[in-house]
C-alpha cells in the first residue's frame, strides 16, 4: 500500500507507482486532508464534529427492547 499526502499546484498531478504494482490493479482515491498541516482546516473540522457531540452517560442497551417489533 502506497499513501501520499500532497498539496496539488495546478489541476493535472503525477503520482509514482511502485514496480510491484505495474500490471495490476489499483485504487486511486483523491479527498481533502485533513490532518495538521492546516490551523484553518483543523479548527473547521473540530467545529464541524462539536455540533455532533453526545453523552451516553446514564444510557443503558436493552436488547429486548430494540428487538421489539410490536
């Protein structure tokens, strides 16, 4: 498996592909990170996932009662 983190100058980009992969298969996947490279995009997530927040203090399961279809 191969990971790159890279920050793209223009629209076209060049990756390298390792030689054991040549003639297979490959997934290519392109997403923003999200990581610690960027104060403005960290503090936009951490707001993002503040709205979500939940305590499940006090929460018990009962599994009867999920699987109660009445």
């Amino acid at each position: 498996m191969v990971r790159q983190v890279i920050i793209p100058t223009e629209e076209k980009s060049t990756i390298s592909i390792p030689a054991e992969y040549y003639g297979r298969e490959v997934e290519v996947l392109v997403f923003p990170h999200y990581g610690h490279t960027s104060n403005q995009d960290s503090a936009s997530m951490r707001e993002l996932f503040s709205r979500y927040l939940f305590s499940f203090e006090g929460y018990t399961f009962n599994r009867d009662e999920a699987n109660d279809y009445e």
